[in-house]
C-alpha cells in the first residue's frame, strides 16, 4: 500500500509527541473521555484526507491545435490553448474513470472517449450538457479515433470503420488491415478531401491512403524500408509526413500523388521511438519529437522547378558543384547528403518520457507546444526566420488544481460557431445530393423524416443548443460484423431514451 507522507501528520494522534502506551499499561493522565474525543478528531481528521492525484494516461490537440485534451485515471479533461501564461480548463468530467483514448472535434461541443473499462466502446458526448449522444461497441479493442468535419475514424488492430460523422451512420469497414497493434493511422483535418492513411504493411513501410469521402483507395506509397511508426496530413491534406521505426529519416510526400517532395534526417547515431509527428497549419514546418530529450523542427522549403543557370555567389556556384558530385556517389551516400537537417531544435529536460507536439499561433507569435506524460504543457517561442534553439518560455500543470472557466474558450476564440451541428455542417466543395435522416433545424429527430443535405451546404447553420444533436444510437451497433456495412441506422432506435435538456 502507498502510503503518502503528509498522511501521517493527519493520523497522528493529538497531544505529546511521546510514543503510544503499551497494551497493559496504567491509564494515561488526560485519558477517559479526552481520549475518546481526540480519537474522534483523529478519525475525522482521516476522512478528510484527499485522494492522491489523478495519473495522466492520454493526451491529444484537437485537429487545429486550438485545444488540448487529456485523460486520467479518474475521467478526462479539456484545455483552451488560446493564452501562455493562463492555461484554461474548459471542462472535466469525472464520470468515465480510466479513459485511454479522447478526441475533441475542433471547439465544439463534441468529444469521443473510450474508457479501460470498455475499450470496445466508443461514446460521443455533448461535454457542455454532459450527456450522451451515442455509443458504438466493435469486436476487439479500439485503438485510435480520428475526426474530421465530415468523417469520424475507427482503427482496430486488424480493421477500420468509417462513420459519417453528422448521423454516426457506418459508411465503411475496411476488414482485414495489416495487423496495426498501435492503431497507427492519420486523417486529413480538410473534409473536401478527407483522406485517410494507415500501415499498408506490417514488415515494410508501404502507406495505405484512402479517400474517406468517395470510400475508394486512393493509392499505395512505399515510403520506408522498415514498418511505420508515425503518419501526419498537413492542413489541406495536400501533404503526407511519415516516419519509420528506426526514426532517422522523415519523408514528406504529395497527396494524392504520392511524389516523395522532402527527406529530413533527424540523427544517424541512434534509432529512436517516433512519438509525434505534426505540420504547422501554414504547411511551411513540420515538427517531430521522440522519447530522446530532442524535439526537431524541420522547415519545408518552397520547391521552385526552374533554377539560376549561373550561380550568382561563390557559395551558390559551390553549393551547384556538390550537388553535381553526388549524382556520382552510391545511392545510398547521395541520399544521405542530399537530406535536410533540423530548422530549430528543442532540449527537453528529460528522455524517455511519452509527449506529443504542436506547432500552433498563439497571441499572434509561432510556438511549439510540448505535452509530456508527467502532466507537463510547455511552451516554446519559435524563430521563424533564423530558427535553433527554441526558448521555453511557460510551463503549466495539466494536473494541478487549476480553475475552470467554462467560459474563457468562448471569450479567447474568434467569433465562430462552436457547436457541434454548426462544427460540421460548414460549406464544403464537394456536391452531395445524398440525405440525413434524424436532423432538423428545429432541433431533434424527425422520427423517420429526411431533411435534405443541401439545408447543411448553404453555410453555418446555429440550431438550437438544446436539441442539435441526433438521438442516441443503440448499445451494441455491430452484432454481425460481417454484414455492418449492410447495416442501417435507425434515427429512431433510441429517441425515448434521449435527454437533451
């Protein structure tokens, strides 16, 4: 049993600092009814001893890096990631313990979260109401969720599943997966695209990218030799980062392409665990942290297809002579002179930890956020133009007992939407004449009528708070998993159990 130091000046009886009386011994002076009573104080004194903290067991930006969410023995927690010096929470829950997995959709509303207790289940909750929207069970444990406006992303160590994430309809299960025990995969935040991309192989570094909105694979690309330890879209989902288990070298590749476009060496010394791997929204830095104590930051270099036929300084005339004399090198030397090194750099304090990155525009200025599993959010002034070494300039508890202000987020944010209808019935590209059962800008679920998609398409639509969301979906959703894609969802199958309000 752990026993906590500052336990013991609670349990340690009132009065002289002498040891206790032995068994047998003549009463004490002041004993009797005294005794009883500094008895009960130390009892009392006892039960109001607070729990130990709360363990960190996850950690995840959302898809704008505006929000950071982290999940605890005791349930799961949500920050605005708006200020350096203030860390706000926004919200934390306490009524799902042991939570391995949350994801929040931008600054809605919504939040996915999957708990040790059930980690078969996926549940959807409303956070600002605390109720829930829906709930999915799957045959093996679920291993990553991803989310985008348009779609929400179910990876199991030898499937994926494809919601369409304005009804939770199943649009897609992709069986038989390359075994991806740690649920390896990356979906493209843009949802004009919404491309989806995970291990193609469990022995080689071939990257599977599919096309969540037109539900076909788009193509295969043989990034590394050895299999995939990170994947990351940038903003646009233009671009693809991968890296592999060695973690030396980290490539960047076109979309849909699948043209190689950069290579970066992060070191030749050591192989290294690939924890995080994440673009600025702008696309122009690509950021990747390890459990070595080095964070590197790599800068994505305009690529121009004509280039000065003459060299216009005696630097530039050098730097023509050497990329000529690779071409006569092995190709496995040529490669490794032509890889960019680190832009800026970051030292952690210490090695081994799990942390995850982003690289994000907070009060106008670049930053590197850095979260690590002690229950640490650091932040780090970026130099745009001549990078090194970045500068920590705040570092904040994630476990502490800060103040909640629930209404901080709203006050820091640009004036957008932040519900969940209004998170993801924003314009999108791509023409639908598809339909959505159970929504209404009433608010609620119609009972089997179908409101036509286009009433999504026109803009932002701000339903009413207490009713935008669907009903809640039935317990178990695939009891035969190899008929879910013939499944249907019933818009109806739980609305006497909904409650909104």
């Amino acid at each position: 049993m752990e026993v906590y130091p500052w336990v013991g000046r609670f349990l340690q009886p009132m009065g002289s600092g002498t040891a206790p009386a032995r068994r047998g011994a003549g009463r004490r002076r002041g004993g009797g009814r005294s005794g009883a009573r500094r008895r009960a104080r130390s009892m009392e004194a006892a039960a109001e001893v607070p729990a130990p903290p709360a363990a960190l067991s996850c950690f995840s930006y959302n898809q704008d890096c505006t929000s950071l969410a982290i999940g605890t023995t005791t349930g799961y927690r949500l920050f605005s990631l708006s200020s350096v010096e203030q860390l706000d929470q926004v919200y934390e829950s306490n009524e799902i313990p042991d939570v391995y997995i949350v994801e929040r959709l931008f600054s809605s509303s919504l939040v996915v979260v999957v708990s040790r207790a059930k980690p078969q289940q996926m549940n959807v909750y409303h956070f600002k109401k605390g109720t829930e929207i829906c709930n999915y069970s799957y045959s093996s444990n679920i291993l990553s969720i991803r989310l985008n406006r348009q779609r929400l992303v179910v990876c199991l160590e030898e499937s994926i599943y494809i919601h369409n994430i304005k009804d939770m309809k199943l649009l897609k299960t992709i069986l038989d997966t390359p075994p991806n025990t740690t649920g390896l995969c990356a979906l493209s935040i843009n949802h004009t695209n919404s491309y989806l991309a995970y291990p193609g192989s469990a022995t080689s570094g071939e990257i599977a990218l599919y096309d969540g909105n037109s539900l076909k694979t788009a193509c295969t690309i043989p990034a590394h030799d050895g299999p995939l330890a990170a994947l990351a879209f940038n903003s646009t989902g233009s671009k693809l980062a991968s890296a592999s288990e060695k973690g030396t070298v980290i490539r960047v590749f076109s979309i849909p392409g699948g043209q190689k476009l950069y290579e970066f060496r992060r070191g030749m010394k050591r192989y290294v665990n690939i924890s995080s791997l994440v673009f600025s929204m702008d696309s122009q830095f690509l950021c990747a942290s390890s459990n070595t104590e080095t964070v590197h930051i790599f800068k994505l270099e305009h690529l121009t297809d004509s280039r000065p036929e003459e060299p216009p300084t005696w630097s530039g005339y050098m730097g023509k002579m050497f990329q000529a004399a690779t071409n006569y090198l092995p190709a496995q030397v040529s490669g490794m002179m032509n890889q960019d090194r680190a832009f800026a750099t970051v030292r952690l304090n210490v090695s081994g930890q799990r942390n995850i990155c982003a690289l994000s525009t907070i009060q106008k200025l670049p930053r590197l956020l850095v979260t690590t599993s002690d229950g640490h959010l650091c932040i780090y002034n970026l130099d745009p133009q001549d990078g090194g070494e970045c500068v920590l300039i705040k570092k904040h508890s994630l476990l502490g007992s800060g103040k909640m202000e629930e209404n901080k987020e709203n006050d820091l944010q640009p004036p957008l939407p932040q519900s969940y209808a209004a998170t993801v019935a924003r314009q999108s590209t791509v023409p639908s004449t598809s339909t959505m059962p159970g929504y209404s800008e009433d608010g609620g679920a119609l009972r089997g009528e179908v409101i036509p998609e286009h009433e999504f398409a026109t803009g932002p639509v701000c339903l009413d708070d207490e009713n935008e969301f669907p009903p809640r979906a039935t317990k178990k959703a695939f009891k035969n998993l190899k008929t879910c894609d013939k499944m249907e969802y019933s818009p109806t199958a739980h609305a006497t159990g909904m409650a909104l309000n």
